[in-house]
C-alpha cells in the first residue's frame, strides 16, 4: 500500500512537471525559460522526497505504535493481570480510575521491556505523558473502544490511544501534502499565465 501510494504520488508529480515544461517552452521571452525550467525542476525534487519522506515515516509511524501497543499490552498481562482494567476490565463510570491505574502500573523504564539508551528512554517518557494526556482527554473515544459486555480493559484504552496518535499522524501527513500542493499548483498557474502573455503585451499607465 505504500509503494502504490508514493508512486501515484510521483506519477501525479511527473505529471506536474511535464505541465510546466510545456508552459514554459511556450513563454515568449526564451530568457526566461531556463530559469523557469530549473525551478521547476527544483521544486520536483524538493516535493518528491518531502513527499515520499512524509509517507514513508507516516508508515514507519502506524506500524511501531502497533508494535508498542502489543508490547505493553503483553506485559501488563504478563506482569498486572490480578489488575482488575487488566484482567476482568471495567465499568464505563470506573474509566477515570481505570486509566489512574494504568498509569500507575505502566513501566517507567525501557529496561522493563528489554531496551536501553537515554534517547530512547527520554522519548519514551515523552510519549507516556503525551499519551495520557490524550487519553483523559478522549474518555468517549475510550468507552467506543469497549468490548462486546461494554467493559474498558487495558487492551482496549492502549487500542483507543494507537487509533488516535495514528489519526494524527495521517492529519499531519494529509496537511504536509496538501501544502505540498497548493505550491506546485501556483507555480504552474504562474507557468501557464506566462505561456498565455503576449510579446507585445505591456502595462500601459495613464496620468
């Protein structure tokens, strides 16, 4: 699904920059087309790996918030599961005292899961903060998480909290891309007004 995406994205890009090579052979001052060409160019490339940058980490993104969702999942199983958000799960009005307990239970370190460098911790404990933030933040988002028996378990709140950092990650990748472009969208609207003006066509200014 990746390598689709990004390749209809450089085929759109391809596409945009054939456009601009045939509005600039037809602007009528040739000094200007050089110039008009190697932007072009320029910002081909500058938007091709922005875009395939922005895919490729969206992607790279999605899949390792699974991958921490399931290695926290399996170790609060492994490690909490007399916990009752663990193991029986709870009642929608028990939500806020579910997620105080899964705060608590939650490892502080890395080494807990096998890891180590400061780095990675530093990120790690970032991402525990931001992540209960979020959560006490989306308590509905929670509660449609829930199973079948409309019981919150750890498994469902970490489910609910990857949905949602993901739901970002593709915002923030839709809004790059979108941004992306809007530029080479004017700069071919630009193009094209070039090619359409007359040689003769100047500004007259009246006093």
């Amino acid at each position: 699904m990746l390598v689709l995406t990004i390749v209809i994205g450089l085929a759109i890009g391809i596409a945009w920059l054939v456009g601009c090579c045939v509005f600039i052979g037809k602007i009528p001052k040739k000094g200007r087309r050089t110039p008009m060409i190697v932007i072009a160019v320029i910002l081909f490339i500058l938007s091709a790996i922005g875009y395939t940058g922005t895919q490729t980490g969206a992607a790279v993104g999605t899949k390792a918030l699974e991958i921490a969702g399931d290695v926290l999942n399996e170790y609060l199983v492994e490690n909490h599961s007399d916990v009752q958000v663990v193991s029986r799960g709870v009642e929608i009005p028990d939500v806020p005292q579910a997620m105080d307990d899964l705060e608590e239970i939650t490892p502080r370190n890395i080494s807990e899961f096998g890891l180590s460098g400061p780095l990675l911790q530093s990120l790690y404990q970032q991402s525990l903060v931001v992540g209960f933030e979020i959560l006490r933040a989306k308590t509905d988002l929670i509660i449609s998480f829930a199973n079948k028996d409309g019981k919150v378990t750890s498994a469902t709140i970490i489910a609910a909290l990857v949905w949602e950092i993901n739901s970002i990650i593709r915002l923030i990748a839709l809004i790059c891309t979108i941004t992306t472009a809007f530029i080479l969208a004017i700069y071919l609207c630009i193009c094209a007004v070039m090619a359409l003006k007359k040689p003769n066509e100047t500004t007259v200014i009246q006093g």
